[in-house]
C-alpha cells in the first residue's frame, strides 16, 4: 500500500528559513556582545575609574587576569622573552620617598630595588593620574626604550598585585604602543621561580641617565698625582656573589713599579720622581665581598707606604691608604689618609681590620705624590 503523502505549504519552508535566520543572527549577536564586552566583564567588582579605564587608588591590590589590549606573561614566558633578549623590561614600582630631586632629577629615597636583569626603573608612571612633567617623563622613556618604534614589545612589571604595572600597560597601549605584555607576578613570581634579581637604580627624572649600579667585571686601577695625570698600577676584577654582593681580586702589575729590596723585605716601587710609593700587600686573611656600601675589602688591597729616596730602609709609620667612594658613574673614587701601618707587624685575629681609621688624618695628604686613586672600567 503507497504511503500517504502529505502535501505541506511552501510557506512553512519559508517561515522555518526566517526563524533559522533570526536564531543565527541571535547566536552572532551574542557572540559579538561577548567579544566586545569581554573587557569591561574582566573588569567587574574592580575599583576602575569608568572615565580614563585606570585604577586611581590603592595601588597593591588583587589585579585582573589581563590588560585590555595587551598580552599578560607568567613567570616561563616572561623567562623566555628575556633569554631571547627581544622584548624591553620596565619595571614601574614606586619607592618609599621624596619622589625626584626638583634640583638635579635623581629619587630621594632610601629604599634599595632588586629587578629582572636588564629591567629599566621608571618610577611612577603607573599612577592612575600623571603631571605634565610625569606624563613627559614616561612618554619620552618609552620612545628612547623603543627607538621611536611602537611596535617595540614591552613589558611592564612591578610586584606581584601591583596596579601601577597594570596601569602603566594600559597607558602604552593607549599612547599607541602594539606589542605591550603585563607581567603581573613581577619581582615576586620572579624571584620566587628560582631566578637571579640585580641591584637598579631609578632613571634620572631630567636627563634620562640611570646611575651605574654594581660593579664591572674588570676595572683598571689608577693612581692620580698631583698634576692631575693617571698612573696605571694593576687591576680589579669583580664577580657578582648575592644581592649587591660582589668578590673581589686585585692584582697589581705595571711597568711602573721596580723591584726594590728594603729593611730586609721585597717591595715594588714608583721611583719615577721625589717620592717613592711602595705597594704594600696586606699579608694576612680577608673575606674578598665588597658592596657599593662597604668597600673595607678593597682598601685593604690597596695599602702603600712613601719614603724619601735618600731614607735608609721603609717605614710603616708613612702608611698610605685610600678610603674609597664608588660613583653614580660607576667608578670607584680614593681619597689619600696618612697613619702608622706599624699595626700589621703583629698578626690580628682571622678576617678582622685591624687598622684604625681614626688614627689616620687627611692634613697634608695633599702633598703626597699621589693624592687620590680612581678604579674604573
């Protein structure tokens, strides 16, 4: 027996395409809403300024997943970019002090920063609101990072929960700049992971310049005369140990210097004029760790005594020693103090410093053929 076959309407065809049509067209439009309302959804229940889209406030607080418009790292892709040595580090923390010097532009501020090997230190800049001068500052770093490319990759960092970072990133991308990643673990997640922080010091608010932090790992060692000319005596090496912790080695080694043999002791002299300077190896222990705040270990390497050509012997009561000062531009200054060195013809106790510095003056240290002494790369 045949089927029956039951005619149906064309326009039930043409009914069913127009509701199949508008459930589509439901389906994009929802999709779209999710696409471009993803951000401001990513944003709910933070405290972001509707008008400008920062933070304004309490800048250490719970952040975001993201940053419209940017490319947020963990820590192993943070590593990755910066091995690759492809992409500018900025970190944006904020330190505790008086902000920029009106009169010289260097950060009044006590509190030391440790950051990503190679991370520039631009302070500030993650504020919810910036000064003209503020806005200048960051503005001209960020073209000077980039060499005028804004399609440079960057990446701005701070500590871990830090909005200024966020800020920051967001700043960029709204000046323009295409490639901007956030990583918004920071110092934090960085040192947390394992890897090495480095002393840094914050740019210069006027010029742009970054004071030298750390030392060199070779550095000639020259002692000034009273003319203002150089004499390279030998050399320092300096290898990184912890922090702004370094090793120190120093080794004396110029043409200048002759053999001399006095008070039944071998020395090596400058006997090139009036004075004579001889080199005076400290002879018992010392740990070699120096920081840019403690230089104690290399002063002690770098110990002389003056005689007059025509005085029988050497005498330790004419001590030399440089107490020394290191640079914004990384080199390391000495300034000439007199004493008695007798203090070493009796062993002290292991690793201690015997001499006393008190018991050094500075009046006629002028007059010494080598006033001042300056270690530099």
């Amino acid at each position: 027996m045949t089927p029956a076959c039951t005619l149906v309407p064309q326009s039930f065809f043409i009914t069913r395409g127009i509701l199949e049509g508008m459930l589509l067209q439901t389906v994009l439009i929802g999709l779209l809403l999710i696409t471009f309302t993803g951000g401001a959804t990513a944003l709910d229940g933070y405290a972001v300024d509707a008008q400008t889209g920062l933070r304004m406030e309490r800048y250490r607080a719970p952040v975001p997943q993201d940053v419209p418009g940017g490319i947020t790292l963990d820590t192993q892709t943070a590593k990755a970019l910066h091995d690759a040595k492809n992409i500018v580090f900025i970190d944006v923390y904020p330190p505790k002090g008086l902000g920029p010097d009106p009169m010289d532009g260097s950060w009044v501020t006590n509190e030391k920063r440790s950051t990503i090997p190679g991370g520039v230190w631009l302070p500030e800049v993650g504020r919810g609101t910036l000064d003209a001068e503020a806005a200048d500052y960051f503005r001209r770093n960020l073209k000077r990072l980039s060499n005028g490319d804004r399609d440079t990759a960057i990446a701005f960092y701070c500590t871990s929960d830090c909005w200024q970072s966020w800020n920051a990133s967001r700043r960029a991308i709204n000046w323009g700049y295409t490639a901007v990643h956030w990583y918004p673990l920071g110092t934090d997640g960085w040192l947390e992971s394992g890897l090495t922080l480095t002393p840094v010091q914050p740019v210069n608010f006027f010029d742009d310049t970054t004071p030298i932090v750390g030392f060199p790992a070779t550095a000639r060692i020259y002692l000034i005369d009273q003319k203002g000319e150089e004499w390279d005596i030998g050399y320092a090496n300096f290898e990184h140990s912890d922090a702004d912790t370094y090793s120190v080695n120093v080794e004396i080694d110029s043409p200048h210097f002759e053999d001399q043999f006095l008070s039944m002791r071998p020395f090596r002299c400058l006997t090139a004029s009036a004075e004579w300077f001889c080199y005076l190896p400290y002879p018992y222990e010392l740990t070699t760790t120096v920081s840019s705040d403690d230089l104690t270990n290399l002063e002690y390497r770098l110990l002389f005594i003056w005689k007059s050509p025509k005085s029988f012997g050497i005498d330790a009561w004419n001590g030399v020693y440089y107490t020394l000062t290191k640079n914004t531009d990384g080199s390391i200054g000495g300034k000439l103090l007199q004493g008695d060195l007798n203090v070493l013809a009796d062993p002290p106790e292991p690793f201690s410093y015997p001499i006393d510095l008190t018991e050094f003056i500075e009046e006629g240290a002028k007059n010494r053929l080598y006033p001042a002494l300056v270690i530099r790369p």
